[in-house]
C-alpha cells in the first residue's frame, strides 16, 4: 500500500502528455490569431513615427523662419521619394542645406495629383507659408537640392516636384505610403502655417 500511494503521488504532481498537447495547441491557436494584429500594429506605428518626423521637420523649418526673421523664408523639401531637408536661402551656400532626413524602410512620398504640386513650400518670418509651385507667390528660387552624382540618382525615382500638393482650403498636403500594405498616412499644413500630423487614413 505505501507503494501504491507514493506512485499515485507522483501521477498526481505532474502533467499528462495529452494535457501538455492541448496547452500548446491552445498557445499555437493564440498566436496564430495575435500575430497578424501585431504585425499591422507595427506597420501602423511605422508609418505614423514617419508621419510624425516629417511634421517635426516642416515645425522646425517654420520655427527656424521666425526665430530668424528670414527675409527669403525657410523651405522644406521632399528632395526624392525617400527623402526630406530644409533650406535657408538667407545663409551662406556651404550652410543652406540642412541635413538629409531618410523616410524608414518601405516608407515613401505620395506623388500629389493636384495641379500646383510642387517639391516644397517655404515658411515666411510670420509663420505663414507661400507654395513655390504657385506662380508669383514665391519669388526667390530654392537652393539645388540633389547636388552630386549620389543625390542626382536618387532624385531621379520620382520626378521632382510632385510630393507636395495644396487643399482646397487653402492649405498643403504631404501623403506618405507605406509600401507593403498600401497604408497612407498625411502631414497637413493649415493657410496659418500650423502643422498637423493627420490622425486618420488617408483613401
């Protein structure tokens, strides 16, 4: 009997192989179900940390405009389809540019079908922007931006002059894609100047 009871003690500590094939299968089932959301939660976050970079540029490139009180403006401009800077026309050549900003992996800019798209808009010393697409509204000519063989070759993905494009409103629209799941997200640029990172999908 002491035998018998220490055996079933034994059986009674552990776990069954059939109990261990249900605990996996009930695991296999939860991830295969959680997995896909996960992945469109990263996509999602990708394309909106995107999003969110390019609005921190156009409000620097703004912000630099009035703290400087620039007579000429300071532009942002989607240099190609993967890439962004701000010009300062004001400063001397070797400092106009400022550094080339990488959109993420997979993320690009979305060509604007609007028929005053263009590769950039300035911000003026008050805060306000011209669109330099727009025929007498920006007199000064921006700083060339794809200067040398590397940045002519990347300009040529896209023609340039296509990613910026204007609202009906009054205001400037910069689209971004994400490439595998065809999401988009939009940087809007209100008539004022302000800046928003659009919390919607864009169609």
């Amino acid at each position: 009997m002491v035998y018998d009871s220490q055996v079933k003690g034994r059986r009674d500590g552990g776990f069954s192989l059939i109990e261990l094939l249900i605990v996996m299968a009930i695991i296999s089932i939860m991830a295969a179900v959680a997995l896909p959301n996960i992945g469109q939660y990263i996509r999602n976050y990708k394309i909106k940390g995107a999003a969110q970079a390019v609005a921190g540029q156009l409000q620097s490139a703004r912000s630099k405009a009035i703290m400087t009180n620039t007579d000429n403006g300071v532009s942002f401009v989607a240099v190609d389809a993967d890439s962004y800077r701000w010009i300062q026309e004001d400063l001397v050549v070797a400092e106009q540019l400022g550094p080339l900003t990488d959109l993420p992996l997979g993320i690009r800019f979305v060509a604007s079908a609007t028929a005053s798209a263009g590769p950039s808009l300035r911000f003026q010393r008050l805060g306000g922007f011209c669109n330099p697409a727009a025929a007498g509204l920006c007199a000064v000519a921006a700083a060339p931006v794809c200067v040398g063989p590397e940045l002519a070759a990347r300009c040529s993905r896209e023609p340039l002059g296509a990613f910026v494009g204007t609202e009906a409103g009054g205001g400037m629209l910069i689209t971004l894609l994400e490439e595998t799941t065809g999401l988009r997200r939009a940087v809007q640029i209100a008539p004022g100047g302000r800046v928003l990172a659009q919390e919607r999908w864009t169609p």
